[in-house]
C-alpha cells in the first residue's frame, strides 16, 4: 500500500517553524497523524534533508509542548520529513518534487507562503501532473486583499483544483474554545429562546494583542481591518449569530455562516466616521517598557496611515438580530491580549428593588477565548443579611482549562492540519463566506478612502483610541433617548 504525503510550502518561513512543524509533532507523538504520513518541506533555498530536519527540530524544541518533547518521538518524528528545494515559478522543480513524492495514496498540499504565490504553486503542481482527484490545497490567509484580488485568486486556484479540493484555512476555527461556542449554543437548551433582538442588546468581540507588528513587511499593505477583522473576527461573529444548523456537517453549518456575513449592513461614506475607529500606535510603555510608534517601527514608511487597530458598530439585518450592534474590534500593542465575546443581556424590563442598593444591571454571558478559556454568566443575587434586598453580580464561572486538567492546551493548527488531512471542510472558510467576508471589508476600506478617513492615534500600552468608548457611549445613549 502507498503511503500519503503531506507536502509544505514555505516550510522554514515564521508559521511554519512556530505553528505548524510544532503542530505536526504533537499530532505525530500522539499518534494521530495518518498511518506511514511522509512529510516534505519545500521552500526556494537549497538545503539537504538532514539540514532540513536540523532546522524543525530547532523550531519544535523551542515552540513544543515540553511534556510531549520528554517522550523521546523526536527521532522517529523526523525520520518522515524530507526536502525539496521549490522555487514557486521554476516548472522543473515541480517535476523534481513529483519524482520525490513518487507512489502515493493521497497528497495534501499546505501553502503558507504570500498570496500572490497561490497561483504559481498550482500551475507548477498541475505541470507536474500533481493535481488529480488523490490533491488537495490547503491555503493561508490572507487570500488576496480585496474582494477583487482573493476572487482573481479563486478563479485561477478553481481552474485546477475543485472547491471540494480547497481548504481556505482560518486558525480561529481551530481555537477550542471557538468550536465551543458551537456546543455553547447548540448543545444547551437554555441559550436558544433568548439569543435574539428581544432579550440581547448588545454583543461585543474583541481581540486585543500586546505585540506590534514584529517585522512582518506585510503587515503595512493589509492593516487590521484586513488582517483580523475579514476573517478571524468575522468567522466568530458568524458562529455567535448563525441560525441553529441543522447537522454538524460541512455543509449545514457554513450555509448558515454565509447567511450571517451577507446580512451585515454595508457601511457607507455616510456612516463610515460614525461607525468604525481606525488609530495607528503612537509610542508608548507597557510593563515598564518603553515601546516605538508604528511609524518607527523597522521597514514601516513614515507617512504609513495604516491602521493598526479597528472598532466596527456592525448590524446584522435580518428578524434574529434586527437593531442589535455588534461592537468588533482589535488591535496591535494594547494593554493586554485577550479575545473574548461578551453577550450584553438586556435590563430587566420593570425593577422592583428601586433603593435597595446596588440595582439590578444587565446579565452579561463573558466568553474568554484567550489567554484564559473560560465561559462565565453574571447574574444578580441577594447580598445575605437581614437588612433589605441588596443586589449584588455574581458569577457563575466555567474554567474550561480546570474542568478538562488533563487535556493538552493543543495549537489551533493541529485540528485543522488533521481535518485537511482527513478532508473534512467543516472547519475551513467556503469561497463564499470569503468572497461576502470581502465584500463587507472593501466597503468600509472604501468609505475610509472617499471620507479621508484616517486613524487615530492612540499610545502603545493603551486600551486604543478613546473614540471606541464614545462611539459606545453615543449609541447607549441614542438606544435610550
Ligand atoms: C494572524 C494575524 O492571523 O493572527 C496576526 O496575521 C495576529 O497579526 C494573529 O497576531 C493572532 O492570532 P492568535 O492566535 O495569537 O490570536
């Protein structure tokens, strides 16, 4: 029987040497990837095998879990990897991986290099007769950076591999805690009747990082609108509004994501500047460290208007969510990393402890996506005492890191590299959820560009640009006027 082979492109870049050879030794160690599973890394520079694995085992030293690391499956580990050196516009070198790959059962092709790579890299595969029913495509985001450019993209990749053959992958989707918001909603019955208009006022969604852009030159000519807003955030908006799917498979549950990302109201130059807040860092200290402005950060132009942080009211028009704002945002060097989801309940609608102390105030459902995985309710109790009713919140807390002690803490990838292997979608974007993603995206990029909109700035080490807070403020107080 022939072995599979899963075979990497830009295998020595940063993701690879930080997510995914260390993701492939967890599943390797674990015994989870497919039986006699070859890997070849591929990449332009010449190198030798060993030299290769020399390199992985670097990176999975460094980034690996350390208990896994003890258990001695490195050797064997590095035994399935080979190289071969790929320039992605050279068709004889596709010939030469075709020769190295050889007999195979099936091949699974990640590209984790730049976009405007995707294309080359399948017209190589396809020369190389590489491209047949046994193929399948895993792509890195971003895919293109408009609608324009990720559907020329499609087009060209489409012409050689099927839908069914592409895996557009969006590591949020490999999160735990992100499929646990699936069982959240879907596996408990007391969410469904109340996530609605009628008893949620508002939800927010925020990912706030501490890093800056860390010498990434793509970072300047995507921003964070691109960068995490099109997908990332988008895909948790999407599970956290979808309608109830009607099975777990690939299908069901991306049809009702596409429902949601084409019901979001497009914003326009007439509510652009009331609507989202773009800001840029400004030097600033975090942690008793003193931290450049974007502007100087290295390979960064100086006139750069790139934003690096985005707060988006976004509207989801359809009878589920109608006039409730979801507030999306995320930023580089802010004042601390956390992703989380807060679902704002809404007050009670008649209070009957009028002067009785703290008031009643709205239950609020806080998922912690990251660092911590958490899921907590706040409620109102009474303050024991014989003195009155007195409120006070409290919170009924899930720590899921506590509950599930034993399992590994795994990295997004390693679920996703195995679907793709197995070929189960479920977990990867569909061409449209992307192309609708875009759609939403170019529209904002496009009113900041006919308004002149340009980010504000805000200190490195801060919570952003205060305007979030005003753009919250103004519509609390527009809700109740
Ligand atoms: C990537 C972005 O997709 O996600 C990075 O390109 C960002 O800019 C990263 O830092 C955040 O991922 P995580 O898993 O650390 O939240």
């Amino acid at each position: 029987m022939t072995s599979p082979c899963f075979i990497l492109f830009g295998a020595t870049g940063d993701l690879a040497r930080r997510m995914l050879w260390p993701s492939l030794f967890h599943l390797h160690c674990e015994g989870l990837l497919p039986e006699g599973l070859r890997l070849i890394g591929t990449s332009r520079s010449e190198k030798t095998a060993e030299e290769f694995q020399a390199a992985v085992q670097k990176s999975v030293e460094e980034r690996g879990d350390k208990e896994l690391l003890k258990k001695g499956c490195m050797p064997d580990f590095l035994k399935q990897i080979d190289y071969v050196s790929v320039s992605a516009d050279k068709i004889e070198d596709y010939k030469k991986l075709a020769d190295r790959i050889g007999e195979t059962s099936d091949m699974t092709f990640y590209f984790s290099t730049a976009p405007e790579f995707f294309v080359p890299i399948c017209e190589g595969l396809k020369s190389a007769g590489l491209s047949g029913d046994n193929a399948r495509v895993i792509l890195e985001k971003p895919i293109g950076k408009s609608l324009h450019s990720s559907r020329e993209i499609s087009d060209a990749v489409e012409k050689i591999f099927s839908e069914d053959q592409t895996f557009r992958i969006d590591h949020y989707l490999g999160k735990e805690t992100v499929q646990n918001l699936i069982a959240l909603r879907f596996a408990n019955s007391l969410f469904e009747p109340v996530w609605n208009a009628s008893a949620i006022s508002h939800v927010e969604i925020s990912v706030s990082e501490t890093v800056g852009v860390e010498g990434r030159s793509y970072y300047d000519n995507a921003g964070a609108l691109r960068d995490m807003m099109q997908n990332h955030i988008l895909q948790l908006l999407a599970l956290v509004a979808m309608e109830p799917p009607s099975h777990l498979d690939q299908a069901a549950v991306r049809n009702e994501k596409i429902k949601v990302l084409k019901s979001l109201r497009r914003i326009t130059p007439a509510n652009v500047s009331k609507l989202t807040v773009p800001g840029q860092y400004k030097a600033g200290e975090l942690n008793d460290e003193k931290l450049v402005g974007y502007l100087e950060e290295e390979g960064i132009p100086k006139d750069s208007s790139t934003e690096t942080y985005v707060a988006v009211q976004a509207y989801i028009d359809n009878w589920r969510w109608k006039g409730v704002p979801f507030f999306l945002t995320t930023g580089k060097r802010l004042n601390s990393r956390h992703t989380e989801i807060i679902v704002h309940f809404r007050e009670v609608p008649h209070n009957i402890f009028e002067g009785q102390g703290d008031q009643a105030r709205p239950n609020r459902l806080v998922i912690n996506l990251q660092p911590t995985e958490s899921i907590s309710f706040e409620l109102m109790a009474k303050q024991p005492g014989l003195d009155g009713m007195n409120l006070q919140p409290v919170n009924l807390n899930l720590s899921l890191a506590q509950e599930f002690e034993s399992h590994r803490r795994r990295i997004a990838y390693e679920r996703l590299i195995l679907d793709g292997l197995k070929g189960n979608s479920t977990l990867f974007v569909r061409r449209d959820e992307l192309e609708a993603a875009w759609s939403w995206i170019d529209g904002i990029l496009a009113s900041w560009r006919n308004s002149n909109i340009k980010p504000l700035q805000y200190e490195a080490g801060s919570k952003g640009p205060g305007e979030t807070d005003d753009m919250i403020k103004f519509w609390k107080w527009e809700a109740r006027a």
